[in-house]
C-alpha cells in the first residue's frame, strides 16, 4: 500500500491510499498504534476513506483529497477522487460545514482522479491525470480557493513530484516539468529513453 503522513501538531495524520484516515498521538507513546480518526473523542463527520492527507503550514486545517463526500448526516464510505475535504481550523475531529467554522469541502473538475498533492510556499498543489492546480487559504467565508494552474501537465503517479530551492518538479505520462510561479516543460535528454521503455 502507499502510505501519505503529514504532522498534526507533534501528532501525525496517516492514509493508505483509498484507505481509512488515522490519528497517531505522540503523547501515548510510539509502543501505542494509530487509531481511525473517526474514532476520537468529538469527531464529527470526519472522512472515512482518503487518497493523501496534509496539513496545511499556517492555517492549519486537515485536507483530505480524494474523501468519501457527506450524505446526509454520515460519510458515504466511497472515495470520491475528485473531492477535496477540510476539517474546522486547529481541529483534525470536527469536519461538520457550519456558518460558525472553517470545515468544508471542494470538488475540482478538471481530470478523473486527483493523483497526489504537495504543500509548498504558501499553497498546495494538487495534480489530477490531466491537470495542476493551486489551492491557497482565503479566510472567510470560503476558506480555501483552489485555481487551475495549467491542463495537460498530470501528475505520473502520488510520489512523482518534489520540492526543490527553484521550484516544484515533477514527471507526467508526457515528460518532466517544473512549476515555479508558472508550469515550464523541462528539456530532457533520456526522455525518449525512458518513456519508451515503460510500462503504463
């Protein structure tokens, strides 16, 4: 399985990819195993099946992208892998949308599948298969926006990206690219090579 973790505080957030969302509290102990966050005490409407979770840096709300979306008044239990959901501002349990909190949820629209997300200098990136957006905190009432950087620039795989001094990089089925305020196609020299000995 493909595990994403992300620091809660001094805690840890954990999701095997398409798996349950899990909370890991560094105060019981590393001989203590992590607990579904569906689980604790006060979680409300929290997601019960994810693609990656992250912490985003300042704000501080829990993302999930890829969640099981709200019917009614429980989790559908079904991924949903174009759904981005986020709990209430300090709070990893509380994931109800109300007029009196940050929780919510958005639902991108360009691709099939939301393929991994990378937190960066002040916004996240998302891929899709196709596409690359940017998702920024705004405040109230909206809490996130998320904006479409650049279409045909998919993400390859959940682990084909990276941070690096100049900028993000990453592979898509296409090539190798660089975002850096804007998406820039990286020449390269073994791209043929490469490409034409895989097996997609």
């Amino acid at each position: 399985r493909l595990w994403s973790h992300d620091a809660f505080g001094e805690d840890l957030i954990i999701n095997p990819r398409a798996g349950s969302i899990y909370y890991w509290d560094k105060t019981n102990g590393t001989s203590t195993r992590a607990v579904e966050l569906s689980s604790l005490s006060g979680a409300n409407l929290v997601p019960t099946r994810g693609l990656q979770v992250i912490v985003s840096d300042i704000d501080r709300h829990v993302i999930v992208l890829g969640a099981d979306p709200i019917s009614g008044s429980s989790r559908t239990g079904v991924v949903d892998p174009m759904l981005i959901a986020f709990s209430d501002q300090e709070s990893a349990t509380n994931w109800e949308p109300t007029a009196t909190n940050t929780a919510g949820s958005l639902r991108l629209s360009s691709g099939s599948q939301i393929v991994g997300g990378l937190r960066s200098r002040q916004e996240i990136l998302i891929w899709t298969d196709t596409s690359l957006y940017s998702m920024q905190f705004v405040g109230a009432p909206f809490t996130f926006g998320v904006n479409l950087i650049n279409e045909n620039v998919g993400l390859i795989s959940p682990n084909a990206a990276i941070n690096a001094p100049d900028g993000v990089y990453w592979m898509a089925r296409d090539g190798f690219y660089i975002y850096s305020g804007s998406v820039k196609r990286l020449v390269c020299s073994v791209l043929n090579y490469v490409l034409d000995d895989f097996n997609s």
